[in-house]
C-alpha cells in the first residue's frame, strides 16, 4: 500500500517518496493461514507457493513462463476448467467444493 501511494504521489507532484516497511510485519502477514490453521486444532503443511486452504492456488508450469492461478471460490474452478477445455474436471465429485479440492490436493494440481 505505501507503494501505491508513493507512487500515486510521484505522478501527482513528481516527487520521490521514502517507503518504509518492517520484515517481521510482512513474515507475520505471510504466516496468516498457517498460523491460524496450527492455533485452531489443526496442522501446517508445507505448500511452497501455494495456499494451505484454497486450491487451486498455486504457481504452475506452462509451454513458456509459469503461471499463478489464485481460484477463490467454486465457480471460478468450474469456469477456469471450462475455459482450458477441462469441463470434466469442473464437474468431477472429487472437486465439487474447494473443501474437497484441499482434501484431492495433488489430484487438481496434477490434472490442470
């Protein structure tokens, strides 16, 4: 945020902006779903780029950059697998409800 509005600043006046930020606050914020998942009775699993309660959400390979897919909800999976002409997979019981996609993790990852 404070280098959106420094830059937002920049194009108004044309002057520079000193942005400051801690470490420890961004590592903290990284930690969010982990943390909560570990203090609410359950366990953190390690997800490199990807996120411990929502899937797909993950950086994956394609024929020429990797891509980040951030799907929040279960429409988006349904359209996102109608649109790489996977309509099957949308429609697959096993990932009916992102609750089922976390359970399946590897299975979505795999297929898209």
């Amino acid at each position: 945020m404070g280098i959106l509005l420094a830059l937002l600043e920049r194009n108004r006046s044309g002057k520079g902006q000193q942005v400051e930020v801690t470490l420890h606050d961004t590592a903290i914020a990284m930690l969010h779903p982990h943390a909560s998942n570990v203090l609410n009775g359950g366990r953190a699993i390690h997800t490199c780029n990807g996120h411990p309660n929502i899937v797909p959400y993950d950086r994956f390979p394609t024929g020429t950059v990797p891509l980040f897919l951030a799907v929040g909800n279960d429409r988006q999976f349904r359209t996102l697998c109608t649109e790489l002409g996977l309509a099957d997979l949308g429609a697959d019981a096993r990932f009916r409800s992102n609750g089922y996609r976390v359970v399946n993790r590897e299975a979505p990852r795999a297929a898209l």
